[in-house]
C-alpha cells in the first residue's frame, strides 16, 4: 500500500512539474499569471485526444500537433491579450496585475466556450500510448505513466540546460532579471517575450497532452488545473523554479495519499489548505524570495 | 464624516428618481418574467458593485466573491432549513457570516502582496465548494438546500426587496466613497506606497473595505436564497458566477458605484437575448467584456460621461 502510494506520487507529481514549470518560467520572466494556463494544458490534450480519435491521425503526429495547439495558444495569449493591455492602456505597476488577471480571466472563459462549443464540454482522456505494464518496486504500474514520468523529467532537465547553459536561454534569464538593462544591450525585448511565450506554449501543450493521458481533461476543468498550477507555483515561491519542483512533489505525494488513505473525493483539498496555511505563516513560499 | 454634500447631492437624487420609478414596473404591465429577469438582476447589481469597492478602489482583485455570497447564502438556508429561526433573522446571520468570514479571510490575505490575495480567495470558494459536497448530508451537495420559509411569495414584493436593496446598497457605497474614507482607499488602490509613507494603514482601510463587500455581499446571497427558495453550489459557490460578477462590474464601469447596476442589468439581459446562440452566448459576453476592458476602460458609464464632457 505505502509503495503504491509512493509510485503512483512519483508518476503523478512529475506530470505535475512539468504542468508547472511554464507558469513559473512565464511569471518569472515577464511577471504574468496567466489565469488561463489550465485551459491551454485542456486544449492541447483536447486537440489531440481529436486528432488521434476522429481524424485518426498517427498517435505521434497527433501528439505533436496537440503541442503545438499549446504554442500557437501561448502566442495568441500573448498577441491578443498581454501585448494589447501593456501597449493600449497605461496602466500603473498596481493597476496592471489586476488587469493582467482580469484579462486572463476572461481570455480563460473565450477559450473555454470556444472549445465546448466544437467538441463539446465533455471530459476526454488519450488513449495510452504503449500498451502493458511493468512492476515498479513490487507495484503493477503501466509502461505508459513511467514513460510519462520519465519524459517529463527529461524536458524539465533539457528547460533547465537551455535557459543555464545556451545563449538564447541566457537572454531569457537576463530579461527576468533586469529587462531594462537588456534593451540597453540591444536586445529586441519584444522578440524575447514571444520566445518566452512560445516555449511557454511547448511546455504547456506537451503538459497538457500527458494531463490528458493520465488524469483527463476537460474544457471547463481547466480552470482547476490553473489554480492547482498556481497552489503548486505559490507554495515552491513565486518565480523559483528549484522551489516549482519540490512543491509538485508536495503536492503530488498529499493528494495521491489523500486520494489513498482518506477518500478520492477529497484529493484536492488537504493540499489547498496546506496552500492556504503556508501562504499565512510564510507568503513568499517554501523557497521563494522575498 | 464630513463629505462634501454638494458633490454628492445631485446623484444621490438620480438614485432615488431612478429607483422610484422603477418601484412602480410592476403596475404598469411589465410581466411576470421579465420582472423575475430584473429581480435577478438587481442582486447581481449588489454583488457587482461590492465586488468593485474591492477592484475599482482598494485596487485588489478579489476572486473570492462567491465565497462571501455563498456563506451568506448557505448559513441562512442552513438555519431555515434546520428551522431555527425565521427568515428576517437568517437573512441577518447570513449577513454576519459573511463579515466574519470574510475577515477571517482577509485579515491574513491581505498582508500578502500582488497576486496572492486574489489566488487565497480563489482557493477559499475552491475549498468551500469542496466542503459543501463533502459535507452533502447536511448541505445538499451539489443539488443544494430547500429552504421551506419565504419572506414574500409576490413576485412584486420580491422585485421590490430586490430593488431597495440594491439602492440602500448604492448609496452607502456612494456616500463610502466620497467620504475621506473613500478617497484614501482609492490613494492606496492606486499607490500602496505612497499612501503608506503617508502614514495610513494599508491593511485597516483595505480589511474595513474588504467587510463592507462582505456584509451587502452575505445579505444579497441570503435574501436571494429565499428568493430563489434553494441554495445551489452553481448558484452561490462557483468561480464561473465570480466570473460574470466581475464582468459586470467592468462592463458598467469599474470605479463607478452605479456603473456595475448597469453592468449586472446588461448581463441578466444578455443571458435572455443570447440564450438562441447556446453556448455561444457566454462566449460572447466575454468577449464584450474583454473589447470593453482594452478600449473603453471606463465601462458604458464611462461612455456616459465622455458624451457628456466633449474634450
């Protein structure tokens, strides 16, 4: 029982931090939180589960074009509504995070009636991958969700050598630092924010496609997966992506033995209180800056 | 409070003209339906504008305004259901379950800065709904409660409770803002910093604003419990009702007062007219709310005033 629990936290918690490792790169660079995070995971997963289902597409060129549904989402995102807000409206630094979230919001509920209007608002999970199962320490678990795992851990590690040890990924790190500084460099900040947020979109649509592999998706849950994504973003600390990891981690491992040893009506819910206490007694964080 | 009377006069007198002469809608041969649309609409008009005390003043987005209508909505059904005390009396506990919840909310809340207060409210109607399926013996679940009292059974008189509640609300809130109360939430709602090195105490003034919300908030949910004779999570406790409450409150006109009646009337209209284009209708809302909030930052009261004064 306790192993189980153990391997299916791991499995779950590394979709979990990947889910998440975009949020975290998007807040850090470019200060957003963008409230519509969970529903660009759902139409990626959606696109795909349609592609791979009714149009009976090759399940890897499905997957692929489900990624890039997250891009394009991701650009969009930034095109029709972040670079309008900053651009039209001059707004103050206190006045723009309200408006952020408020646009983000209602760019969550377009995207979220566009999608049920075409496929219907209908939870939808992908077919597994590879077929079979294997013993995890002693626990049957199916080759498809250690692929899962695996995959994601190996593109948190690639996110994490592009942006330490590439030019282009330096940049990226520069502009959350001190973006000012950058275009005095002569750095087009523009062409980094829509790298930024083409990335965000891989991540985001590669997320989502596991998402809906192994929990489902649906175009009204996305707003759930988002305040997951921001729980496991707050509790790490806002903008640490070290700190992203561990509290996936948390996370993951409290619901799953929620789910476990309580009752799986009530996965959620230990977590978010643990949210709301850590948020209390340490606000930056478990591993954030102040 | 010493307000400056001569500035609020004039609208104040509109407020009453106005809702005088929407008392009377009932006996000029307005149906029943449409009245129940208005009536509908009225309470969202009070969750929109305490929702803007919050966002358009003391600069806080507040996703947790389910949260505050929902305890005021469910503690009145629970009392009355459980038959502890008459309606009038669970509409009042309803009111003040949702000031103290609410303080115990965003007393700690609103010592974090940026985005966190509206994340912790977001997760707080996230956790009550969870509580309410949990708990669904005693709450109903998802299905929600009955409530076997009434305070009126007229469609009339419920129609006027409506309206006088959304005009007490309006103008405590206008007479709110206007008074040095008022204008130094707005200080802090537009630079926290500033308003700080001045010496007031960020969160005292944002905590009172914050229990102002809460209390019109809990009444509104209340009274409309018995109006509606149930109290539903999809009603009361649910992000998307946030949603359309703020919508309505940045389509009337953030910062406004009565722009978010207009807002929440255009809304309940909206959802009538569009309900031919289905799923689209909300759809669209959203998106007259998103063109409004790039090109008219003002709301249609905004629009209002920039006819009135040509520049």
């Amino acid at each position: 029982m306790l192993t189980q629990v153990i391997v299916s936290g791991l499995l779950i918690s590394a979709i979990y931090a990947l889910a998440t490792t975009g949020f975290t790169l998007l807040y850090g660079v470019s200060g957003i939180l963008n409230l519509a995070h969970g529903t660009t995971l759902a139409a990626s997963g959606i696109a795909t589960w349609y592609l791979m289902g009714t149009a009976q597409l090759n399940p890897f060129l499905a997957i692929a074009l489900g990624i890039l549904t997250g891009v394009a989402i991701g650009l969009l995102t930034f095109v029709l509504i972040i670079r309008p807000l900053r651009t039209l409206m001059k707004l103050s630094v206190a006045d723009e995070h309200v408006f952020m979230l408020v646009a983000t919001l209602l760019w969550t509920i377009i995207l979220q009636e566009v999608l049920s209007y075409i496929f219907g608002d209908v939870p939808v999970s992908i077919p597994q991958l590879v077929p079979g199962t294997i013993e995890v320490f002693g626990v049957r678990t199916p080759v498809s969700s250690v692929l899962v795992a695996g995959l994601s851990w190996c593109v948190i590690t690639a996110l994490w050598f592009y942006v330490s040890k590439t030019r282009s990924g330096q940049t990226i790190l520069a502009a959350s630092i001190n973006p000012k500084g950058l275009i005095l460099c002569g750095v087009n900040l523009n062409a980094v924010h829509i790298v930024v947020w083409a990335i965000y979109g891989g991540l985001a649509g590669l997320a989502g496609v596991l998402v809906a592999m192994i929990l489902g998706v649906s175009p009204s849950g996305g707003l759930e997966l988002t305040a997951t994504a921001f729980s496991i973003v707050v509790l790490g600390g806002l903008g640490s992506v070290g700190g992203t990891l561990i509290a996936a981690n948390l996370i993951g491992f409290i619901e799953t033995g929620t789910a476990y040893f309580i009752s799986p009506s009530v996965r959620t819910l230990p977590a978010l209180i643990i949210l709301i206490i850590v948020l209390y007694v340490r606000p930056q964080g478990l591993f954030g800056r102040r | 409070m010493n307000v400056n009377t001569q500035s609020i006069r004039r609208p104040m007198v509109g407020l009453v003209i106005v809702s005088l002469a929407a008392a009377i809608l009932p006996y000029v041969g307005l149906q029943e339906y449409s009245l129940s649309i208005l009536t509908l609409g009225l309470f969202f008009a009070v969750y929109s504008m305490s929702w803007d005390l919050l966002f358009g003043y003391a600069g806080e987005a507040n996703f947790g305004a389910t949260f505050l209508i929902g305890t005021g909505a469910y503690t009145a059904a629970l009392m009355s259901s459980n038959g502890v005390a008459t309606p009038l009396v669970c509409v009042a506990a309803g009111a003040a379950a949702a000031v103290i919840a609410g303080a115990i909310l965003a007393f700690p809340a609103l010592r974090l800065r940026g985005p966190y207060f509206g994340l912790v409210t977001l997760v707080a109607v996230l956790i009550m709904r969870q509580l309410i399926i949990l708990f669904s013996d005693k709450t109903g679940g998802e299905i929600g409660i009955a409530v076997p009292d009434v305070i009126a059974l007229d469609s009339a008189t419920n129609f006027h409770i409506a309206l006088g509640l959304a005009a007490v609300t309006a103008s405590v809130l206008y007479f709110l803002v206007k008074s040095p109360f008022g204008l130094i939430l707005e200080a802090i709602g537009q630079d926290p910093i500033n308003a700080q090195v001045l010496g007031f105490n960020i969160v005292k003034y944002k905590l009172t604003a914050f229990c102002v919300s809460a209390f019109f908030s809990g009444l509104a949910g209340a009274l409309m419990t018995f109006y509606l004779g149930t109290a539903s999570t999809n009603v009361f406790v649910d992000a998307s009702v946030g949603v359309q409450i703020i919508i309505a409150a940045i389509v009337g006109g953030r910062r406004t007062v009565f722009g978010p009646i207009l807002g929440a009337l255009f809304m309940a209209a909206a959802s009538e007219y569009l309900r031919p284009l289905g799923s689209l209708s909300e759809l669209s809302v959203a998106l007259i709310a998103l063109i409004v909030l790039f090109f008219l930052p003002g709301g249609l009261l905004g629009l209002v005033r920039l006819a009135r004064r040509p520049s």
